[in-house]
C-alpha cells in the first residue's frame, strides 16, 4: 500500500510564509537558506536556490521572513548608539520571605563609540569613511645625471663595505 505524501510545492510561497509564523520556528533567527531548506524537509540548499531563481514569489517569501531579524538587528544596533536605560527590580524581603519593599531602579547604559563609528561610516561614507587618504604632491624631482657604470660601482662598493662589516661582526 502507497503511503500518501504531501510534497512541499516552490511555487507556493505563502506556506514558507505560514512555517515562519509558527511557534516551533519563532527562534530561527536570521532563516539563511540552509536553515528554510532543513524546515521544508528533503530539500536541498541547491534546490532551494534553484527555486529562488525560478520562482520569485518563494525568494521574496524568504526575504519577508528574514525582515523581523534585520529590524532587531538595526534597532539593537540603534540603541547602543544613542544609549538607553535599563530598569532593575530590588527587592528586600524580610526573614519568613516576606516583600517588605520593592524599588524599580532605572540605570544608564552609555552609548559605544564602535556602534556609532559603524553607524556613521554605512550611512554617511563620504563623511566618515577616512580609511583612504588623498595626498597631493607638488614639486619636482631632480635627478642627477650620473652615468650607469659610476651608479654599479658606487652600489658595488656599498656592498662591499656591507660585507666586510658584516665579516667582522661574525669574528666578534
């Protein structure tokens, strides 16, 4: 007797869409396509970017669910430039276990210079993108006219003399 199976259709992208949504998959964070083809079970990373390809609707599914993480991501990101507060919870109990007080304490959290930097370089480059330097130069550059023999034998004799101190660092 044939087992009846329900093979995951590409061109039916709102399935993609409603796995996404589903509790069990709430924690994949960034879905990368290897991680959409383990949850369409039996189907390879190559097949699904061969979908990609063939069917558009199932690559803009993919990119829709992806969305949420980036979002986090900017936010986060966000965040820790401008700095934050974070609120914590004291409570003071007595001996038995009793709450005798509970104080909410609000504390700082200082903005962090990387996140700015990279902030500022994506979204201002020609601003803060100083990582290449233009340096001008003027003037002009004198040469001498010596000739080629006087060039070897003046190269010859350093060498020379390179060899020679190098000779008696060695006795020493």
């Amino acid at each position: 007797m044939r087992k009846s199976c329900t093979k995951w259709r590409a061109d039916n992208p709102d399935k993609l869409r409603r796995m996404a949504l589903r509790d069990e998959y709430k924690d994949v964070p960034p879905w990368t396509g290897r991680q959409i083809a383990a949850v369409l079970g039996g189907v390879t990373p190559d097949t699904l970017y061969r979908w990609y390809k063939k069917y558009p609707d199932l690559k803009a599914a993919a990119e829709e669910i992806r969305e949420p993480a980036d979002d986090a991501v900017v936010n986060a990101l966000y965040k820790n430039c401008v700095g934050y507060t974070v609120e914590e919870v004291k409570e003071t109990l007595d001996a038995q276990g009793n709450l005798l007080r509970k104080e909410v304490i609000k504390k700082p959290v200082t903005p962090m210079p990387n996140a700015q930097t990279l902030w500022l370089r994506n979204r201002r480059p020609e601003e803060w993108n100083n990582d290449k330097q233009q340096i001008e130069l003027s003037g002009s550059l004198k040469t001498t006219d010596i000739p080629d023999d006087e060039l070897i034998n003046r190269a010859e004799a350093v060498i020379a003399r390179r060899a020679k101190r190098a000779e008696c660092d060695t006795q020493n």
